[in-house]
C-alpha cells in the first residue's frame, strides 16, 4: 500500500476527522444508516481530492480497493455498508502511523460511497 500524496494527506486527515466527529455527535445509541449516510458528502469530498493524485490507480492500491469491495453476497445495502464501515475502523486501528491510517481509511472511501449509492437507490 502506498501512502496519500504529502500534498493532501493533512487535508484528507481533517476530513476524516469531520467523518468521525459527524458521527460522533450522533444522539443515538447506536450507530445508525443515517448517521452514515450524514457522511456522505464530507466521504465524496475526500474522494475527489484522493482521486485527482492517482492514488486509486496505483496498482497496489487498485487491487487492495478491489479486494475489499467485494459484493457481499445475501446482504442487504444496509448490512453491506455497516460491515464494510466495520472492516474500515478494524483496518485503521492496525495503522503503524497517521500517514497509514489515513491511507487505509482512503482506500475505503470508495467501498463506502458505493454502498451508500445503493442505499439512496432503495430510498429514492
């Protein structure tokens, strides 16, 4: 896995801070869909500025993206996209670094945006 681009990486860093923190002010108990789904346009700005550096296009990235977008066969967009939200947080914890877990968390940006595109379908 390469790292983000040092051009952006603090940018996306903050970005994923304001992810985070959206989700953390949540009123519910739990973490819920619409909570999620609240993240949606801060993920969309993260993805178009990741996007523009080639960071998806490096091979090793591209294949690690792949991997893990699996369709998850029997599951509901719902399902789909908590468990693809839990593989990322189990991802990032395992980060040796900032500069790594703002990488691994990049790498899932894509894989949650395309379920919450499913979701919203359902919902449209």
């Amino acid at each position: 896995m390469t790292y983000l681009d040092e051009s952006i990486n603090d940018e996306v860093q903050n970005l994923m801070i304001d992810v985070f923190e959206a989700i953390k002010t949540s009123q519910e108990a739990t973490l819920g869909v619409t909570e999620l789904l609240a993240t949606q346009s801060i993920l969309e700005n993260i993805f178009e500025k990741v996007k523009t550096t080639g960071f998806y296009n490096d091979d090793e990235n591209f294949k690690l993206v792949k991997a893990m977008n699996m369709d998850t066969d029997g599951e509901n967009a719902e399902e789909a996209l908590f468990n693809s939200w839990g593989s990322m947080v189990k991802t990032i914890n395992t980060a040796a670094s900032q500069e790594e877990f703002n990488a691994k968390f990049a790498l899932f940006v894509p894989i949650l945006l395309k379920r919450m595109t499913a979701i919203n379908q359902v919902l449209d």
